[in-house]
C-alpha cells in the first residue's frame, strides 16, 4: 500500500529546513555564490551550485594518450578547512560533489597495477596486471562504478541500493582480476593460482558460495550514528579501565559488566597482573571498539569505510592511505596519476554524509496514524526492540573530524580536526539518535543447520571466519580479533526501513514481512510472537516500519543530471505520479 500524499514525494519525506535547498542552513546563504544563487532562482539549483566551489589544491590532468579533461575540477586542502577558511556549507557542498562526480581516468580512476584489497587500506595489494590490461571496470572484483551515488542512491543519492550494487569479499583479491570472470582456455589465459578462491566445505542443499556479498547501506544519519559509537567506545574503555584498577588494587579477579547506554556487551574479567580475559564479550571485538558501519560492523568510522571504497569501487586511492600504506611510491595503482583524492577531499566526504539529515518518521494522520501505533506497541511487545532499540542518547551532537581513535591508512591529526554541530546540520533533536538499532552484533542465523533461503537465509555466507578485520585501533593489535562469525550481524538500523528495501543484507528480501520473519538465531523467541499475531496485527507492524524514512533532499541530482538540459514538455505536460 502506497503511503498518502502528505509524505512528500513518493517514497519519502522532505528534509527539514535546517537542511535547506542546497543541503545547509539558510543561515549559511552567504556562503552560496551569486552565480548559484541565480542558477537555484532559475530552476537549475544544485546543477550550477556544486560545480562552483571552494579554491583548489591542486588540479589533476589527464595521463599521456587522453585528449580530455578529469572530471573533478578542483580539490581541497585540509589546512583550509582545519583553520576556518572553508566553512561548513562549502565544505558539505564539496562533499556531495564528490559523491555524485563520475570520475574518469584523468582523475585516477581505476587501478591497473592494484586489486581492491581491505588488508591494504585504501590502496589494494599489488597484481600483475591483467591480459587485455584490464577489464577497467568488472562486476565482481571491481572497480564496478565511477561514483558513490552508483550504488548509494535509493531513494536519493546518499540513500541506500539494490541488489544490482552488491559487492563481494573477498573478491576484490584476486590475482587476476580478468582471469575469475573469463574462461582462460577461451582467452587464452595462462594457468594462474586464484588467489582469491577460498575453500568452502560442501552442504547438504549444495550451496557452495565463494564470496560474502553485502548490499549498500544509506548514509543518512551516519554521523550521529558514528557519534553513539564513539561515546559507548569510550564507556567501554573506560569500565576496562576501572575493572584493571580495582583488581590490582585488591589483587583478586574483578568481573566488569560492559554495560553502555543500556546495551549489554557482556563482561570481562580484570586479573592481579593487569591481564584481561575477555572470553565474556559479546557483540563486540575484543578490544570494545563498536564498529557501527557495515552489515556485519567492520569499520568504525566514516572516513575508513569511504577510504576503502573509493579504491575498491572506484579505483580512487586517497593521498593519505597512500602516503601510509606505499610510503615511496606516489602511484602504487599504476595508472599514472598521483593525489586521486587529497586529505581535504577525504574529510569533505566525510562531511557530506556524516552531515545528511538523519532519518525520521512520516507524518500520518486518521486511520493510517493508529495503525501505524498500534504496530510500533506490538513491535515493543513481541521482543523486536531489545535488540532494535528505538533511540539512544548522545552526550554530544559536535562532530569532529578525524576520528579520535586512529586508524592505518587514514588521516589522523587531531590538530586539524574539523568540526561541525549535528543539531544544527542534521536535524538531531534532543540529542536523541532514533536509529532502532544497539550498534551490538547478534546470532541472527543457525549455524548448526544448511542454508535455506527462507528457514535459515542469514547463514548464507561461507561457512568459515570472515575475512580480517580491516580496522586496527592502534599498533600492536591482531587483525584477526576483529573478525564477527560469519552468521553475526549488527542490529541493522530501521530507521530508513520505509524507503531502503529490498533488505537483508545481501538486499535480497523485497517484503518488510520476510525480512522480519527470516530472522533466526537469536531473534527466534521474537519471531515466534511475531508469527503468534493476527494477520492484522502482523501488518500493523510492517505498516508502522514503513512510516520510518529517510528524508528527500532538494537539489540532489544524478552524476548524469548535471549539466543535462531540462526537457520542455516532458510527457506532453501529463503530470507523473
């Protein structure tokens, strides 16, 4: 059943005017360049507006044998947003328009010397290169898109992705790229080792898969979301931290409940001699770093989740994760363009999507309204939100940028840090983050049984540990500490439920009600009172998720959209509903 009218545009809400036309506050109009301000008075708006800009760092140009132009015509420099002289709205704007540009091989698209390895941060492992030199672009090891709004772009860019924008771990490995997609006898491809063919044991119903594959998640909200993780983080440090103090102090074993924002992540026990065992941690890794980006929580930021996808998806490597990574070698993907994106371009995408509105819910009225109650008391009673809790609290809504707790690869001077207020930008109200989500991982599937798309389809990944944890805190730590089972998953955030499908984390499920109802692990007791409920009942439930939306955003066009001419009389003035 379609929503009514008073939700805005078809599949979502409009953004509150803290956002604004142009993505900032009208408080922040003197920012906008006249030229923009006309273009927006003329219907054009953010067409004009984002190709106009702050000043350049540095120009790229295009490599020996290409006659035309990079796509991104100017970059940021982060001592020009660390001293104040780009503020805000500049910094959001340059942002989105960098995650709409369809970057091409003069910016450093593609990456021919380099696959899209996690364990190599933002700059890959080295391969040779491939027969033919390429493929430029492959579905499955990528680079698979030339911009971020490719993929992230349901129901707006920024937004979530259908199944088409799936990628695949750990694929982005293989050596060689062409040589997994292509039949080698028929091309001639000599016998190589398929570096990236994990061994998977067989199951009974045959399914054998190769890689983990993972759909596209929304950004919006992400900042406040990033916030929550980092104040329950420093909690967590923090209860480790007295729980070693009292047992040395007493010299005796000290059991710490890890309890923060009311979310339990278990215990750990403090000895005499300063060691912890850290056997009673749940839903977190063992160092208690809450990872809240990615299906499964891998990354704990932002910034170290955009930095692996522009190399991976795009084949755009950041200047810091190069400068970390390939000390000495400016170029390590070979494709003869240094500085693909400066450290000031990082932290503007990083702006952009930490700063997008976060989700909220549509506004309903008569009948539509009490439905949707009656579904938001039964989703509390059937057990769906203890896991799925409908809002926690920050202690702060100032984003600062880098992450406080850095990570190889990424920027990390906290001197140049940039700083922005969520309750001013992204529409945080009370400091409450309503995202239905603990930021703790669960058992959503049984390991113990075959995989069965509809009785057990969470447990469709490879029955073996997930890849490395790409997301290190500090030197000294074990990659492998941060790996989840492969049947864990965080608490996936219902707050853009309504307008995010398909769901699941393949982005596989085209019903709110199957993706409720295929659930397992530990969501089992849940679902059996979900299933317990009227036919009624049940659908008061999906009618009260799908009220939970991510705003639309004016002036947010397609890659394609810009510079593209208006059509005068589109569909003979018949109005499109």
């Amino acid at each position: 059943m379609l929503l009514p009218d008073s939700l805005g545009t078809p599949g979502g809400i409009r953004a509150s005017r803290l956002v604004g036309r142009r993505g900032v506050s009208d408080k922040q109009e003197d920012h906008v360049l006249p030229t923009a301000k006309l273009a927006a008075g003329l219907g054009v708006g953010l067409a004009l507006l984002i190709v106009t800009g702050p000043a350049t760092a540095q120009q790229n140009s295009c490599p020996p044998g290409i006659s035309d132009t990079p796509a991104l015509s100017s970059h940021l420099d982060q001592a020009d947003l660390a001293s104040g002289k780009i503020k805000f709205a500049e910094a959001f704007r340059f942002g989105h328009k960098l995650f709409i540009t369809n970057f091409n091989k003069c910016d450093g698209a593609g990456r021919p010397g380099t696959n899209g390895s996690a364990a190599r941060h933002g700059v890959g492992g080295l391969r040779t290169p491939d027969v033919f030199e390429g493929p430029r672009f492959t579905m499955l090891s990528s680079p698979d898109a030339s911009s971020c709004a490719s993929c992230h772009n349901e129901p707006v860019n920024g937004g979530a992705g259908s199944f088409h924008s799936n990628l695949f771990d750990p694929a982005g490995d293989c050596i060689p790229i062409a040589g997994i997609l292509l039949n080698a006898d028929q091309f001639g491809f000599p016998d190589t080792s398929r570096a990236c063919r994990t061994s998977v044991p067989d199951v009974a119903d045959g399914f054998n898969p190769t890689f983990q594959e993972r759909g596209s998640l929304g950004f919006f909200g992400s900042g406040a979301i990033e916030l929550l993780s980092r104040e329950m983080t420093q909690d967590l440090f923090a209860l480790k931290a007295q729980a070693i103090a009292q047992a040395q102090g007493a010299c005796s074993d000290v059991v710490k409940p890890l309890v923060t924002k009311g979310v339990s992540f278990g215990s750990l026990t403090a000895h005499c001699d300063g060691t912890v065992d850290t056997t009673g941690v749940q839903g977190v890794s063992v160092d208690l770093v809450i990872r809240p980006m990615g299906r499964s929580g891998l990354n704990k930021s932002i910034r170290h989740f955009s930095s692996q996808a522009f190399n991976r998806h795009l084949g755009m490597q950041p200047a810091e994760s190069v400068a970390d990574r390939s000390p000495g070698n400016p170029d390590p993907d070979q494709d003869g363009v240094i500085n693909e994106l400066t450290v000031g371009d990082m932290t503007a995408a990083t702006v952009f999507m930490a700063a997008l509105p976060v989700p909220r819910r549509a506004h309903l009225t008569g009948q539509l309204k009490k439905v949707a109650d009656r579904g938001e008391k039964l989703f509390g009673e059937v057990g769906c939100a203890s896991c799925h809790i409908p809002a926690l609290k920050l202690n702060s809504t100032l984003f600062c940028e880098p992450h406080p707790l850095g990570t190889t690869g990424d920027f990390k001077d906290q001197s140049q840090k940039f700083c922005f207020d969520l309750a001013k930008t992204s529409d945080v109200k009370g400091n409450m983050v309503a995202a239905f989500t603990d930021l703790k991982r669960h058992k959503i599937c049984d390991d113990t049984q075959p995989y069965h798309p509809v009785t057990n389809h969470f447990c469709d990944d490879p029955p073996i540990n997930a890849p490395l944890g790409t997301d290190p805190t500090g030197p000294g730590n074990t990659p492998g500490a941060f790996r989840p089972k492969y049947f864990e998953f965080l608490s996936a955030k219902l707050w853009d439920v309504g307008n995010s499908g398909p769901w699941g984390h393949r982005n596989d499920i085209d019903t709110i009600y199957e993706a409720i109802v295929m659930h397992g692990g530990e969501a089992v007791p849940s679902i059996a009172s979900f299933e317990s409920l009227s036919e009624e009942d049940q659908l008061a439930v999906v009618k009260f998720l799908e009220t939970l939306r991510m705003p639309i955003m004016d002036n947010n066009p397609l890659p394609q959209e810009i510079g593209s001419p208006r059509a005068s009389n589109p569909g003979g003035g018949a109005p499109l509903q």
